[in-house]
C-alpha cells in the first residue's frame, strides 16, 4: 500500500472520529496539540479507528502518546506494519 493511501485513508478515520477537524484542509504534518487541540483521548481513539481501518495492531510501545506529534507520525506507524 503506497504512503499516499495510507494517508487518504487515515483521513477518512479521521473524518469519523475528529469531526472538529477540517479534513479537506487538515496538514498531516502539523502538530495534533497546537494545530488541531487533539487530546489524549482522541489520539487514542483514532489509533484504535486506524487499527480496524488497517488490520493492524499497535502494541504497547507504539501506544505512547509522545511518540505521536502529528498525523503523519500515525501514518508512518501504519506504513512501517503494512508494507513489511
């Protein structure tokens, strides 16, 4: 799966779970907190969403919070567990 649907497919998840973000004009590389106020929760959350939108599982090192700034980190994650 190329990077690019990855990404158009995290925007979908996005769309669902974060619909205070605008993602016809959401920026995957800025930062979620002082760009877009996501919180702990809804980070989790969307993680959750993308496992099921992928057929991935995070585990427990890749569920901690600073190690994901912004969307692309997220799709970068993604990336790294479907094109092994």
């Amino acid at each position: 799966m190329q990077k690019e649907e990855i990404k158009s497919k995290l925007i979908e998840v996005i769309d669902e779970n974060l619909p205070n973000i605008d993602t016809q004009t959401v920026d995957v590389s800025a930062d979620f907190v002082d760009e877009y106020d996501v919180n702990s929760i809804q980070l989790i959350q969307l993680i959750v969403a993308a496992e099921e939108k992928f057929e991935v599982d995070f585990d427990d090192k890749e569920l901690a919070l600073s190690k994901y700034n912004s969307f692309e980190d997220v799709i970068n994650t993604i990336d790294g567990k479907v094109n092994k």
